[in-house]
C-alpha cells in the first residue's frame, strides 16, 4: 500500500468516529475495510501496469502477469506512453552532430606521411622539391627569370594546399590524394607564369617567401612549436614575410643571396625527409594544416635534430658558393653603356666592362726641305703643292 492511500485510509477513518455516533462504529469500520481492500487491490493493479506495460519494448500483454486475480491490460493505456513527434526529433541524432566526433591527434608517422609506405605520390613530391632546392642553392642568384617562376611555384602551390587541406571534410575528396597534389600543382605553375611576367612586383615576393621560409624553420625548433598561440604564430609569420620584402629594397643582393641559399636548403631537406620518413615535416604540417581531421603530434627525435642542423650547414654552403661564384654581378635586367651613345646591355646582368681607350691621332707628314739657295719658304710650298 502507498503512502497516499495509508493516508486516505486515515482519514476517513477520524471523519466516521467524528462525524457517527458509537452505535454505528463498527458498521463504519466494516465499510472503511471495503474501501482498504479495494484499495490495496488497485494499488496491486497499478504496480503490475507499472512493472509490465511502462516498458516501451515490451507491450506484449503475455509477458503481464496476473495480480489479485486480473490481468493488466496494456492496450488501453499504451497510447499515454507513446512518444509524441517532438521527443523523437529531440533524441535522434542529426547529421550535423555526427561530424563533430573527429579523432584525436595521432603520433603515427602515417598520419604525417598519408601511408605506412612511400606511395607514387609523396616519391614525386619529394623528387620535384629536390631538384627544386638544388637549383636554387646553385643557380638560384644566377638566373633572373626561372628563379621567379620557381619562387611562384613554390609560394602558389604552398597557398593553395594550406586551403585545401584545411577545408577537407570528412569524408574526403574524390580521389584524396591526388586531388592534394593535383590543385597545388596546377595554381603553382600559374604562380610561376605570373611571376615570370610582372618581375617587377615578384621580385620583393621572393623576398618575402625567403622570410617565410626562415620562420617557419625556427618554430619547428620545438615539440609545441616555438609560439603555441594560433594568432600570435600567424602574426610571427606575416611579420617575418613582410620584414623581408621591405629589407629587398634596401639590400637586394644580400637578401637575395640569403633567399635562394635558405629556400632552396630548407625544400631539399623537406624533399629528402618525404623518402627518409623521419616526422620532421610534421611540425610544418602542425602549422600549416589546422584541419581537425588531420591533427598530430610533432615529436622530435634524434634524427629530425639532424636533418634541422642539416639545413643550417647545407645553407651555408650554399650562400658561399654562390656568393663567390656571382662576385662582381648583379640580379635582374641591368642598364649598361654602349659605345658613345650608350644603351642596354646584354649580358645577363654583368658589371659594365670599361669603354675602350680611344685611337691615338695620326700624326702629320714631314714638311719637305726647300732648296739650295731659296730663302722664300712660302714660294716653295706653293711650287712643291702645285707639282
């Protein structure tokens, strides 16, 4: 018996002894065990419907057992406990709450590297980044143009895989990986076309990448990167970019030196770590790509401190070599004197050779002797002309 009814009971009980002479107390008292049974006999009922028919899976009125004689019938009462319209849309899980569960940061080199092996794609991305860093740790200050297209190349194709991956959904493009090699390919050699025809611009751009290129070299110097702060690490880098635009206009040849000997050091070192497979592009990877799909642990170990200190000493190696072999020569199209008039020269941007010293006057004949006896010398003259 519920408390409610032990209470009810009560009641009436105190209302008859109240209300009815004692004559009649004991007819009152054979009622109110009436109404107790009758009680006792619903809240029987009650506790059987809770216990067989409150179970949304099971309304089957077999599995209800009987109480006090009866048997609870589930059908009248299952349209109270259906659920309404609202409840269901309430529980079900929508679509946009699928895609928030992304996976947790991985220390798998596969994660990094998009394979347990070295596939045909990341071999042509490590094969064209060193030849790429080759050419210019060597010929990178030398050549005028093709320096510009490659530094279009790489600053166009490193733009547009950053967009790329970063807006990656969850189920992938079509075609994943080529699609991550074939767009940042396909906008670099139109950065390269670019560059090569507006060199005036493109020229403090190479600038710029050589900046980039230098910060993103020392923030890898840590496992939770140099500056772990999204906006304050994205103002670094637009910082050293900019520096070193503005730092060309003032000392072109050094920063130009500084650019193809670091650039093309830092890419050959990236390439040979694409076949070598040791993390090291996983902090450049951890900074660039902050997609929640593609996140990862950079850790670094012995070997990535040897291919960070690799790009210091292949740099500097660089840097002399072309320093001494481009002695005396500058970058770009160079006005040189031609003859008197003077004009555009065309060697490729050599210093002026110095104007050849002019001939040396001829000089005048002899005069003739007068003859013997003749003290007029201009009769002379006129008689040897005249003869």
């Amino acid at each position: 018996m519920k408390p409610f009814d032990a209470l009810l009971i009560l009641f009436l009980a105190i209302a008859g002894l109240t209300r009815h002479p004692s004559s009649t107390y004991f007819a009152r008292a054979s009622s109110l065990e009436k109404a107790a049974s009758t009680l006792d006999r619903r809240a029987a009922l009650s506790n059987a419907w809770y216990d067989n028919c409150s179970n949304d899976d099971n309304n089957d009125n077999g599995d209800a057992h009987a109480r006090n004689g009866d048997e609870p019938n589930c059908t009248a009462t299952t349209s109270t406990k259906k659920p309404t319209a609202t409840a269901t849309a309430t529980h079900r899980p929508t679509a946009t709450s699928k895609s928030v569960h992304y996976p947790p940061p991985s220390t798998n080199p596969d994660s990094v590297y998009g394979g347990s092996n070295v596939t045909p794609q990341m071999g042509l991305v490590g094969g064209v980044m060193i030849v790429l860093g080759i050419y210019l740790m060597i010929f990178g200050y030398r050549a005028f143009r093709p320096t510009l297209a490659v530094g279009g190349f790489l600053t166009f194709g490193l733009i547009s895989w950053v967009g790329v991956a970063n807006s990656q959904p969850p189920e992938g493009y079509t075609n994943n990986a080529v699609t991550l090699i074939a767009v940042p390919a396909g906008l670099g050699l139109l950065g390269a076309i670019l560059y090569f025809l507006f060199w005036t611009i493109s020229i403090y751009l190479i600038g710029g990448m050589g900046g980039l290129s230098l910060a993103l070299w020392v923030l890898c110097w840590r496992a939770d990167l140099l500056i772990s702060e999204d906006v304050a690490r994205a103002c670094f880098l637009v910082a050293f970019s900019f520096s070193f635009c503005c730092l060309l206009f003032f000392a072109e040849r050094y920063v130009l030196l500084f650019t193809t000997s670091f650039t093309g050091a830092l890419i050959f070192i990236i390439g040979v770590d694409f076949l070598a497979r040791t993390g090291y592009i996983g902090g450049y990877k951890s900074i660039l790509d902050r997609n929640p799909l593609h996140r990862i642990v950079y850790v670094i170990s012995a070997k990535t401190y040897v291919l960070m200190a690799m790009v210091i000493f292949v740099f500097l190696i660089s840097f002399g070599w072309q320093y001494y072999y481009n002695s005396g020569r500058k970058f770009g199209v160079n006005a040189a004197p031609v003859g008197e008039e003077g004009g555009k020269g065309g060697d490729g941007g050599k210093e002026p050779a110095a104007a050849p010293a002019p001939a040396p006057a001829p000089a005048p004949a002899p005069a003739s002797s007068p003859p013997a006896g003749d003290t007029s010398g201009g009769s002379a003259k006129s008689e040897k002309h005249e003869g």
